[in-house]
C-alpha cells in the first residue's frame, strides 16, 4: 500500500516497476494499492475517522485487498 501525498501514476509508472524487477508479478505474487493521506490539519470538523478513505489497486484483485485492509482497522 503506497498511502502518501504524491503525484498521480506514481503507483503503477514508479512502484510497480520496481517491484516487477524481482520477477514477481501482481495479482499473483503480490498486491498493489494507493491510498491518498486523508489530513485537513486546520479544519477542526473532521479528523482520520470521519474524512472518508480512497484506495485503488492496480488491478481489480490488489483493490479488493486494500479495501479489506483498511475496514479491517
């Protein structure tokens, strides 16, 4: 899970390359998901637990496993 503030396609033009240099290969070896920070630090109304959470996999099975993770906590 990449969960931090950067550029869109960083996930699948700069993460999964790297990772794809091992050999291994997604969905199959590994999952692969982003997940942008959810901070609004000067707005006092909202917080973690009610600023609703996006992910996105790179494919439909690393999605479903993100998904799962974050209800999970």
């Amino acid at each position: 899970m990449l969960e931090s503030t950067t550029y869109p396609g960083v996930t699948d033009e700069e993460v999964l390359p790297i990772l794809e240099e091992s050999g291994l290969k997604s969905p199959e070896d590994f999952f692969l998901a982003f997940s942008p920070e959810r901070e609004d630090p000067e707005n006092q109304n909202f917080s973690t637990q009610t600023i609703p959470k996006v992910v996105g996999g790179i494919n439909a099975e690393s999605t479903e496993v993100a998904v799962t993770f974050y209800r999970a906590g």
